[in-house]
C-alpha cells in the first residue's frame, strides 16, 4: 500500500509535522509519501497556475497514494487554510474514494472540531473516503517523547495500529470501487451540495 500522509500545519517544526514523521516510521516502515505542508509544496490556489512543475508533482503524489493519511492540528478551533488549499488543487482525479486517516492534534485537550470540519468541509468534490475511526494527539507536547512509554502513549500506539490495520484493509478493498466511480461518475463531477 503507498500512503501519503499529509501534515497539515503551515508552521516549522510543528507539532503535527514531528507526529507525522513517527506515523511513518512506526507504522509505514518509513515507506509512506511525507508531505508537510510547512514546506509550502503548493502556492496558495488563485485560480491560475495549474501547469505549474511543483503543483504538477504534488497532484501526482496524491494520484499515487492508495491511503492518505491526514495529520491536521486544532488552530483556533479550526483547520489551517494549508490543507483547504491542498483540496482546492488535488479533487476527484487524485483522491476519489481513497480512504483517508484523520489525526487530529492539540497541544491541549482539543481535536475534535478538526474532525468533524475535515470531515463536513473537504470531501464533497474530491470524494475522499474518511474513515468512520479517527485519532486525537492530544497533549501532544508530551506525546511519544519519552523513553518509558506513558499510559497515555500506550494507549495511543496501540489504537493507531488497530487504525493504520483498517486503513490498509479499507485501501484493498476500496481499489476496485475506485475504478468503478471513475468509470461511471460521468456529468457527475461534483458531488451534490
Ligand atoms: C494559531 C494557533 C491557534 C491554536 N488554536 C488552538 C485551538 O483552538 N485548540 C487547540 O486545542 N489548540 C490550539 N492551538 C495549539 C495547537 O494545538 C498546538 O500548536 C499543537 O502543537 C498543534 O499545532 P502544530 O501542529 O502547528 O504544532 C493553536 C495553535 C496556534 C499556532
């Protein structure tokens, strides 16, 4: 299975971006596609730009990914604009009825709105297939950092390998299906809002 997971925050050395990096190498044995949007991979969509070589190479990216996984930090209760511009220049063509991973993560107990936005905001159009199951990194700083695992990273390691196991069950499953949708979506290039 290739997977491209997404950190989703603007920032350096963000939080998202370190949580990221361990999904990688303890899940995906370092084979995943990394894409941090702090590296600014994309220009923000202005409605021009679409032969751009950098746009050109992150559409291929997703094209080639099976499984996305998206780490997506709690900014003001809202998802940063990085990843709304991801999904104005990768849609259907890229990302139609892949399965998606959501993490949400907060440096407190917060999380939850990053969900339930990806979840109602990002997929009409690019029918992105998340996951009933998500993950909250919550308390983030002091997430997987230690030598002795707290209960907290136990708790956390354990039920993202019961999650990373569903995605790659759910990307099997899907690809035949994925081919069908796009054989058949015809005049039906958006969905129905
Ligand atoms: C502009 C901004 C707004 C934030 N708002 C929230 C918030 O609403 N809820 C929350 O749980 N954490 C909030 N945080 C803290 C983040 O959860 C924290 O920075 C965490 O490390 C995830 O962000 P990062 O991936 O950019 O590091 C905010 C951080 C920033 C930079």
């Amino acid at each position: 299975m290739k997977t491209l997971i997404i950190s989703a925050s603007q920032r350096a050395d963000s939080q998202s971006s370190r949580i990221a990096g361990l999904l990688n190498t303890r899940y995906f044995n370092n084979s995943a596609d990394l894409l941090d949007l702090a590296a600014k991979p994309l220009p923000e969509w202005d409605g021009t730009g679409f032969d751009r070589d950098d746009v050109k190479a992150v559409k291929a990216r997703a094209l080639a990914a099976d499984a996305l996984v998206l780490v997506v930090p709690e900014w003001n209760g809202m998802a940063p604009s990085a990843v709304k511009n991801f999904f104005l220049w990768c849609g259907a063509a890229e990302l139609a009825h892949k399965p998606a991973l959501l993490v949400g993560v907060s440096a407190g107990t917060g999380g939850a709105y990053v969900i339930n936005e990806m979840r109602t905001s990002s997929y009409k159009n690019s029918r992105l297939l998340y996951l009933p199951e998500h993950l909250l990194m919550r308390d983030v700083e002091n997430l997987w950092v230690n030598d002795t695992p707290t209960k907290s990273d136990t708790y956390l390691s354990e039920r993202t390998r019961y999650a990373v196991n569903l995605l790659e069950a759910y990307a099997k499953a899907l690809a035949p299906v994925r081919k069908q949708a796009l054989e058949t979506m015809g005049a039906f290039t958006n969905g129905m809002s």
